[in-house]
C-alpha cells in the first residue's frame, strides 16, 4: 500500500497559480500514513486542526516547494514525499545546476526565448513573494498567541501544552523548508544565467539580472526571518539587507581578452 501511494506522488495535480489541487490520495491517504510514521519516528506531531492561516501558508509556500512545469529539476517527487511525511529526504543536497540543464535542453526556436522564460519563471515568483511573506507572517502570530493562550490556563493538560509546541516546530519546519526552496530557487536560476551569459550571450540578460536582484531581497528577508513586512510595502524588510552586485556593475571590458 505505501508502495502504491509513493508512486501516486508523482503526479499530484497543480491548478492555477501553481497551488496543489486537492485529491484523496495526496490530501487524505498520504498524510495519514505519513502523520502515523511520524509518531512512531518520535518526531514532532501536534494532531491539531489547522487554522485558516496555517491552511493559506501551506497553500502559499506550496509552489516554492515545486515546479511541476519543467520536468522536476526541483525535485517535485521528493518534495511530496516530504509533505506528507512519508519521507525525511532531506533537500540540503540539491543541485543547482537541474534548472540550466532544463533550459539548455529544451528545444527553443531562439536562444533569446530562454533567457524569456528564466525572466517569467523570475517574476512569477515575485508576483507571489509578497503574499507568501504575509502568510507567513500570520502563522507567526497565531503561535504566538497560542503560546500565550496555553500558558493562561494552568489546568491545560500535558498533552495539549505538548501538542502547542509540536505545531510551532511543524510551522517552524514549513518556514525553514520555503526558505531553503526560496534560495534554492535564486541560486538555480542564478545559474542559469551565469551560464546562458557564457552560451549564448544576450541583451536580455541584463533584465534577468535585474529581476534576480529583486528576488535576492526576499531570499535575505527569509533567512533573516523578517516576514512582517511594513503594511503598505510589498518589498520585504531591508534592514541588515547587503547590496547585491550586479553582473553588469563592471566597468565594460574589464575582463577583455583575459
């Protein structure tokens, strides 16, 4: 049976926006025998509901996990069998090299239309980021005032009190597994360019480059923890932010028949 269901990991179906749709095989049977493999592994596992903010960052984050459109050079399998908790895999191994090799072989009419497609698969990211970032910002907030409303009851038995800190390491968990994927993203797509600049060089590049400048600040938002952003922004937070040097900040020629 668990056989059976780790093959049906491959092919959980994406909807719009690239959001998981839901089925009984991956929503239902999965995470049952996952929850239950779980427990007997002495990992962490509250068993409470969800809140409707826990629910949105999980549909949030759901799409930095994956990338179902290019052929699984962001480990979509792995990355099932993780959310499901059927697998620990760990995803601090993966190579940043999957998503060039994608591009590189792919067949296009024109060299230009790669260097278009890292640039959308770019801004869809950051047409989402904002949103992701607030999200998680909520399941931020609804730990903490869990914790608060937990230590307000002194007849609160044990199991609940360690069910309260079993859902902080699950959201914890899910925080630190989009910001690994969030960098992961950024140094794949990274690659990519350094490597089409070398290939086939391009004027678009220098949006590209651009583009991934911009995204950069959310990687360093995330691995900061800096989720809350001001309300009126849609940049994440600067603060302790490093300049990211450009590939085009050099003096043109600098390198010139080196």
């Amino acid at each position: 049976m668990l056989g059976l269901l780790a093959l049906g990991a491959c092919a959980r179906p994406i909807g719009d926006f690239g959001r998981a749709e839901t089925t009984f095989t991956h929503d239902v049977a999965m995470p049952a025998i996952g929850a239950a493999r779980t427990q007997l592994e002495d990992r962490p596992f509250s068993g409470f509901n969800r809140t409707d903010q826990e629910n949105a960052m999980q549909d949030r984050i759901w799409r930095f996990l994956v990338a179902s459109h290019s052929h699984d050079w962001f480990y979509d399998i792995a990355m099932e069998l993780k959310r499901t908790g059927l697998s620990t895999a760990s995803d601090r191994r993966f190579s940043t090299d999957r998503y060039y090799k994608w591009l590189h072989g792919t067949a296009y009419a024109s060299s230009a239309v790669r260097y278009a497609t890292l640039a959308s698969d770019i801004d869809a990211d950051l047409a989402t980021l904002p949103e992701t970032f607030k999200s998680i910002c909520a399941v931020i907030e609804v730990d903490r005032e869990r914790k608060v409303a937990a230590s307000g009851i002194a007849s609160l038995d044990d199991p609940t009190s360690q069910a309260v800190f079993a859902r902080k390491a699950e959201n914890n968990d899910a925080i630190g597994w989009f910001t690994r994927s969030l960098r992961y993203r950024y140094e794949s797509y990274s690659y990519a360019l350094d490597h089409l600049l070398v290939e086939t060089p391009h004027p678009q590049g220098e949006g590209v480059d651009a583009r991934l400048s911009d995204l950069d600040q959310f990687v360093i938002a995330a691995e900061h923890g800096q989720f809350c952003a001001p309300a009126s922004g849609s940049a994440p937070p600067r603060a302790g932010m490093r300049p990211i040097p450009s590939r085009y900040a050099r003096p043109v020629g600098s390198n010139a028949g080196s």
